[in-house]
C-alpha cells in the first residue's frame, strides 16, 4: 500500500541549482600528518548546514583553481561543524592546505551514499582503511561508537605508509582506551620507535576477532588494497554482501550528470561511492574499467 | 507500416505553397526557428527565416568517414539525411557558463547565472533525433537532480519532425527501434511528399500546441490516398536502411565479451578524438572549467562538453583507471549499447550514423559489435539469421 502511494508522488520540487556552491568559512585548519591536513568549516551568514550520513562527501571549491569531491570526515551526530580531512597531493588539494582562516570555500553537497551503520546493529563490524581511507570511515566510527552497545566485536584495521602517516593519532589512542575496540594498525615500512606491525593491511584480516558469519565489513583505501582486502575477506568467510567499499572516481558533478564517475553501469557519485562488493565483484575482477 | 498503436493518425495536408506559413505563425507566436541550413559544405543547425533558408534540392551521400552534398534540380525541402550536428547544442549548449564568484577581502560571493531560455522551433527533427532528444531527457530530468539549463530550455521547445523520405548508408534507425517514422514527443510531424504533379506535407499533430498551430494554417484533411502515399515513402526508407545492427540481448552479449580480442583491434585503429562523442546526439559527459580573470577579481566556471576518449576524463591521483586506448573504446561502445540499459532503461544508440559518417579513420559500431557477437567466447550470443530485429513483417 505505502510503496504504491510512494509511487505516485510527485518529483521532488528541484528548487536549487545542484552546480551551485554554498559558501563556507574556514575556521581552523590543522595539519593530521606531514601531507593531511583536516579543516572545520562553517557555513557563512549563519546559514544552515545540512545533516550528512556517514560516507558522504561533499564537492569542494578553491575560488579560480578548481572543484573536487572529498568526504565528510567529522561526526554526524555534530551540527555545529563541517570537517574534512585532506591529503595535498595535487592542484586543489594543495590550494586548499594554504587557505587560511576566515577564508571562504565553496561547498556541494552532502552526496552519495553511506555506510549502512545503523542498519546493521547487533553485527560484528570490522572497520578496514588504507591510507586517507579512514577519514570517509571515520564517521561511520563515530556513530558506531555513539550506540556502542547496539554493536558485537568491532574492529579497526588501518593500514598507513610509515608511523608518521597513521591519521587522527591521539584519536585512536582515546578509543582503544574509552570503548571496547579492537584497533591494529599496521604500516608499510617502520620508522624510529614503532613497534606495531609491518606489513599490508590485508595481513591483519586473518587474525582479526570478528565472527564471519555475523559480520559487515567497511572498506575504503587505494582500489588495489581495496581488491585484495576483499578477497581476504571473503577467505575468512564473510559474506559478499556483507562487505561494503567506498570507490574513488573522478568526478565533475557530483550528481549524476557529467558522466565522469562511471564505472560500469554504476554512476559512482550517485549510487556510491559506498557500494556492496556483491554488486562490484565482477568489474573489480577486471582492469580499466 | 503502421504506427506504434495500430492506428494511423495522419490528418492534414499543407501545400508546399502554404508551407512559408507555418515559419510565419511560428515566428508571430515568438519562437526562434532553427533548422538546417547549408554552411561549409555541410549541413548544420541554425536560425531560419524563411522556407528559401533550408538546404532545398540537397541531396547527401554518406559513408564511413566520408560526407559529401549535392544539389539536384528537386525542389525537395527536406531530401538530405543529418549533418554532423545534433539538435543537443540548443538544450545542452557545448560552453556554458554555470556561474561567476566575486572576490571581497579574504572571501568572494557567487552570482548565479540567468539562463533565460528561448522560445524555439525545431524545425526537421528527425525520428531518431526525437528518439535521442528522449533519452537525454531521461538523463538530464529523469534523476534526483536536475539540470535546470536543460529542463528550462526543454519546457520552451515546439518541435516539427519530418519523417525520412530516404535512410543513409550509415543509417541502422530500424534496428534501434528509433524510425523512420517519427513515433511521439512531436508537435507537428511531416511526411513531404514531392510528385510529379504535386509537392505536400502530410501533417501529423502530436500534441495540442501542435494541434492549435495547425488549426491556424492553411490545409486541408488528407484523404486516404494522401496517407497511403505517405506510408509507402516510411515504408521504402525502411528497406533502404543503410546499415543493421543485431540488437538481441545485446547487453548481454557485450557484458561476456570485456576481453575479447577485437577490442585490441579497434582501438589499434581508433585516433581517440572525440568526434564520435561531439557528433552522438545522446553523449551527455561534461567537464567543467575554472578560470580568473588577470586580477583574480571574479572567477567562473564553464560546463563544456567532454569525451570520454581522454585520458583526464578517467583521471584520479595515480592515474587514469582507463588508460590504455582499447579501455576507452570499450567504454565508449559499452556505454552506447550495454551500460546505458542498466542505466536508463534503454540503449543510448539511436541508429543516427553519425558516429559511423564522421570518424576520421570510418570505424563503425554497427561492424564492432557484429564482429564481437560473431566470434563471441559465449556461443549463446552468435547471430541468428542475418540478424535483423525490426523486420517489418
Ligand atoms: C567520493 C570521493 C571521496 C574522496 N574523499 C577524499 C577525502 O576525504 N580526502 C582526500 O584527501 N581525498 C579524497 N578523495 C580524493 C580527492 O578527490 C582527490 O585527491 C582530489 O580530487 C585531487 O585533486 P587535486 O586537484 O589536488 O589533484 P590533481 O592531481 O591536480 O588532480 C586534477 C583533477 O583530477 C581529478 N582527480 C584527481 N584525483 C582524483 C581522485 N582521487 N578522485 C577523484 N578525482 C580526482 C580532480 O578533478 C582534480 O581536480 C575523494 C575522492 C572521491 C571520488
Ligand atoms: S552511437 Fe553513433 S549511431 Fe548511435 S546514436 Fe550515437 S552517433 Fe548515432
Ligand atoms: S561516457 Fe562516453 S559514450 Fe558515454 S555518454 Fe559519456 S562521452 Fe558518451
Ligand atoms: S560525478 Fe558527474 S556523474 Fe558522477
């Protein structure tokens, strides 16, 4: 009866431009690593800022340089602050790491589509990141860590390139310490006092106290590390529908209108960028698709 | 040939004399005329005037890579088959401007941009054209969101469709179920009828707009005659068809082949230009660009027109995900036949040729995709019987 109804109501009225930027002012930048910075931003005149899902992004503006999708990286139980963390790497990224604050940004968004936190409760969840793959993971952890009790085992496993790359440092710090949590954290090559593991983070997946059987994997990191987890994944037993990744594409829009994103038959910005490995499998057995 | 629904509703016949004021009413009601004009030996979109502005008595020849015009003594309006631009430059222009940014002490304000659409007529829309103008309104309005240039310019549109009197070579629109009869999303459809004793439209209304326009014109009912002579000129450009493409689970079909070796062939070929995305009255991609003026005073961002032929359309931080040119083929050609069912509910070909008639080097999907199903590594896809799916029985 209600699905019926839903059909028959009108489109949403589309009252605003989607290519149209609001305007944000940056109210603190703060370096996490050697090359990822995170900035807080509020929207400017007091306006409002919208609600995000953990997993969403938003398509930021540098004023003349250019426009790029990055996620939300703060908690989505927070509606005093926009953040985002960023890694420079290239031309908008390293403009936006010399802003400075009071300055403004454009902001599009939130888009896409989330981690389904909340609907899998009373699941195990195994948390796997590689790199600035924890900052689009690093919502969903918030809100899994709001709820705790509403959860089984949850894990984190972050991989990083040295000890000095290992994002939101005190923060993992904090979590293992207040919350039952399991967090390994793993680097690619150790440098001075580190003494964690080496090794990828696809290493880790074996060992790992998760129940496969009841257990919803979350996945965001380089597409390799991404292909290789889940095989990993799969190997211990969980379910492909249970394993969730964040995919990165190029993207000039954001809502499904350039074309740029696709991948497949996929439209990455509007049907992802958090999508069910059980609905990727097959492209990411193949190349340069 | 009969239409979609069994029943034919051709109504009224115009003159060729009389024909100067469908322009007139058209204009006096405020619409701009576009349609073909000659330019550069070649047939483009344009504003019109008058009748006297349409290419009349010429004839095209097309083929792989190759276009050539020809003026005959007929004193046909509408004799030539498309050109190389498609009726997508009025609804989704190649350069837009989104909007400009303002620069004030460490902050700037953007300034929306007015997109006033125009009143127009399209004047010789072709059924595949009218087919193509469809999928991307799925596209463009068929979304979460919106793209309101599109949407706005969209909502400002009367359209006259002109059923083909003649397929090209490069032609496959039976195959894509996209003409040569103009099936709906018309408000006036033509057949021009050109005898030895008489030149006239057989008119079609397709909508109310298009019903009160004809009411304001000079004709005259049609008689049955009249319609039967219309139906055999539809019916014989359908046999003429210039090309065919086996459209049967031809998802399917692509999606089993991602490796297959003519791929490599094609792309080999292939100079990885674009023109086949500028020319395709579907492709929809777009990039966008960022610039200053030398103050840095203001900003803008452009929307244009991208192909996914380049390397930066796929590019992210370590490279393109489609890098190598048979990738990009493959994209291309899965995207048109395969990727845009899933997508749209529907191919993204319409059978139009262009891509066909403008590739510098004459590749042509029609033999890519025959090639690929016909040494194709599941046996369930290899072609049955010649391979025609509209057979007109
Ligand atoms: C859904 C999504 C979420 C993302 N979240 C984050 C995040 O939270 N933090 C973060 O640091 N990075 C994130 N990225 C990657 C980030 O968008 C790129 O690092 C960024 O676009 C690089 O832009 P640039 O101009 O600095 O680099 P250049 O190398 O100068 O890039 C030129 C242009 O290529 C495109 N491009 C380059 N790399 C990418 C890429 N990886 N993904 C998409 N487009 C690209 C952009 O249009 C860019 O402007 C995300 C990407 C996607 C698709
Ligand atoms: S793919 Fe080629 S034939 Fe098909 S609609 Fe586009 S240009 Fe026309
Ligand atoms: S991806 Fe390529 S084929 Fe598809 S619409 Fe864009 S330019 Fe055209
Ligand atoms: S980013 Fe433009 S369609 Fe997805």
């Amino acid at each position: 009866m209600t699905a019926v109804m839903q059909a028959r109501l009108p489109a949403p009225a589309r009252l605003r431009d989607p290519m149209l930027p609001s305007l944000y002012r940056l109210e603190r930048l703060q370096w996490d690593t050697r090359d990822t910075f995170s900035m807080d931003l509020l929207p400017q005149n007091g306006a409002d800022m919208p609600a995000f899902k953990p997993g969403q992004f938003n398509m930021v503006y540098v004023y003349g340089v250019g426009e790029i999708p990055i996620s939300i990286s703060g908690d989505p139980g927070r509606r005093d602050v926009l953040i985002h963390t960023t890694r420079a790497v290239g031309t908008v990224t390293r403009a936006m790491s010399e802003m400075k604050v009071g300055d403004t940004l454009g902001i599009r968004g939130p888009f896409g589509t989330a981690w389904p936190v909340d609907a899998v409760r009373k699941h195990d969840v195994v948390i796997i990141a590689g790199g600035i793959g924890l900052a689009p993971l690093r919502p969903a952890m918030y809100r899994i860590l709001a709820t705790r009790e509403h959860f089984g085992r949850v894990v984190l496993l972050y991989g990083a390139r040295t000890p000095g790359d290992v994002l939101y440092r005190r923060e993992l710090k904090q979590w293992r310490s207040e919350f039952d949590l399991d967090v390994f954290v793993t680097v690619d090559r150790a440098t001075g006092s580190w003494r964690g593991s080496v090794g990828l983070v696809t290493q880790l997946i074996g060992r790992a106290p998760f129940d496969p059987l009841n257990t919803v994997a979350m996945v965001c990191g380089p597409e390799v590390m991404m292909r290789f987890t889940t095989l990993e994944l799969e190997k211990r037993g969980i379910d492909r529908n249970n394993i969730y990744i964040s995919f990165e594409r190029n993207m000039k829009c954001g809502v499904g209108l350039c074309g740029h994103c696709q991948f497949g038959s996929v439209f990455v910005c509007k049907e992802g960028p958090v999508l069910r490995y059980s609905q990727m499998q097959h492209l990411l057995s193949k190349w340069e698709i | 040939m009969r239409a979609k629904n069994g029943k034919v509703s051709t109504r009224a016949v115009i003159d060729r004399q009389d024909f100067q004021q469908l322009f007139d009413h058209l204009s006096a009601q405020g619409y701009q005329l576009v349609g073909p004009r000659l330019r550069d030996n070649a047939i483009v979109y344009d504003e019109l005037s008058a009748v006297t502005d349409l290419p009349i008595g010429y004839v095209d020849e097309q083929e792989k890579g190759s276009y050539r015009l020809t003026k005959t003594a007929q004193p046909t309006l509408f004799g030539y088959g498309l050109g190389p631009q498609s009726w997508k430059k009025y609804l989704f222009p190649p350069v837009v401007r989104l909007w400009q940014a303002q620069r004030h002490n460490g902050g700037f304000d953007v300034i929306p941009e007015d997109h006033e659409p125009r009143l127009l007529a399209l004047i010789g829309v072709r059924p595949c054209e009218l087919k193509a103008i469809a999928i991307q309104d799925r596209v463009f309005m068929g979304g979460a969101y919106a793209d309101p240039i599109y949407q706005a310019q969209r909502e400002q549109l009367f359209i006259v469709a002109v059923n083909c009197g003649k397929a090209g070579a490069t032609c496959f629109c039976t195959s894509m179920d996209a003409g040569p009869r103009a099936a709906s999303g018309y408000d006036l459809a033509l057949t021009e009828i050109l005898e030895a004793n008489r030149h006239i439209f057989l008119v079609d209304a397709g909508s109310e707009k298009g019903e009160a326009v004809l009411r304001t014109i000079p004709q005259r009912p049609a008689t049955d005659l009249d319609i039967a002579a219309g139906e055999r000129i539809i019916a014989q450009t359908a046999e003429q068809m210039g090309r065919v493409l086996d459209t049967n689970r031809i998802k399917e079909m692509l999606y089993a082949n991602y490796e297959h070796a003519r791929w490599d062939q094609v792309a080999a070929r292939c100079l990885m230009c674009g023109n086949c995305t500028q020319v395709c009255p579907t492709c929809f991609c777009t990039t966008v660009e960022d610039v200053t003026d030398l103050s840095a005073a203001t900003a803008e961002r452009r929307r244009v027109w991208d192909t996914c032929f380049s390397l930066d359309f796929s590019y992210i931080v370590g490279g393109s995900v489609r890098a190598s040119p048979k990738a990009r083929y493959r994209q291309w050609m899965m995207h048109k036949l395969a990727t845009w069912i899933d997508q749209f509910g529907s191919s993204g070909c319409v059978g139009c040729g262009r891509c066909i008639t403008w590739c510098p080097v004459g590749i042509d999907i029609t033999e890519e995709a025959r090639a690929i199903r016909s040494d194709s590594e599941d046996k369930r896809f290899t072609p049955a019987t010649g391979g025609r799916k509209h057979e007109h029985a």
